[in-house]
C-alpha cells in the first residue's frame, strides 16, 4: 500500500488466484471499505472511499517489489479513515500465538483443495506445487 497524498492510497495486485474478484466488485461498485491490521496493534485502521483501477507504468514501477512489478493498481480516494476499538483484536489473540485454538484435526490446505477440486492428483503432488509457488511467484 502506498499513500500517494493526503486523501489517496494505491494498493498494488499482487499475484494470487489470478481470478481478479475484487477488482471486478471495484468495476461494478467503486465504493470500497478496507480495514488494515497492523501487526502487534490493538486497533484496526478502517478506510472508506471510491476506488478505480489503473495501469500507470510510472506507479507500477513504483510499487515493484524484489523486481517484480504488479499488473494493476487500485486507486482509492478516501472519504474517510479511522480506528476501530481494539476490543475484537484483544479478544481474539491474534497477535498472540500461544492463545490460538489447537487446528488438529483440520485438513492441510493441500487436501481442502484436492477435495474442493475432486482432484485425482496426490496430496504431496498438490502440496509440492503449493511449495513451488511460494518459492517462486511470492514477492
């Protein structure tokens, strides 16, 4: 996220799913609410706008990490901004590890997906490519 002025934020895509949901919702409603988590911070960040998409070549370049620039920028002109009570950060623990739930017993990603997907491939052929995918495409 890059604050470009007083009233204006560009939150770069960065490779995923590649399915664009967000910016499909932004094209057929630019009215946008975000809410930031700042690790170790009680408090949340909550920003209301419109948001528009944008493929300037300048700002993209700007926005490159380790060499690799994003496909697109979400341009969002904040109408307003402010802090949430802390009190669902506090309760939740979510900054603090020896508070979460044990997740025994819960399907690895790799098996959600081949489940999700009816998938004939292996979960360890799956988890590989999840592997590989981190190694090489997380910025």
């Amino acid at each position: 996220m890059k604050v470009l002025d007083n009233h204006t934020i560009a939150i770069p895509d960065r490779s995923g799913n590649g399915r664009g949901d967000t910016f499909l919702n932004v094209l057929e409603n630019p009215s946008v609410g975000i809410v930031f988590m700042v690790p170790k911070r009680r408090e949340v960040v909550r920003v209301n706008g419109s948001a528009a998409l944008a493929r300037d070549p300048n700002l993209l370049n700007e926005m490159a990490v380790n060499g690799k620039t994003p496909d697109l920028v979400m341009i969002v002109r904040v109408r307003e901004a402010f802090f949430h009570c802390g009190k669902a950060m506090i309760r939740s623990g979510l900054w603090e590890p020896e508070r979460w739930g044990s997740i025994d017993g819960l399907p690895t990603y790799a098996q959600a997906l081949k489940d999700h997907a009816a998938s004939a491939d292996t979960v360890d052929t799956i988890q590989a490519r999840i592997d590989q995918n981190e190694a090489e495409r997380l910025y």
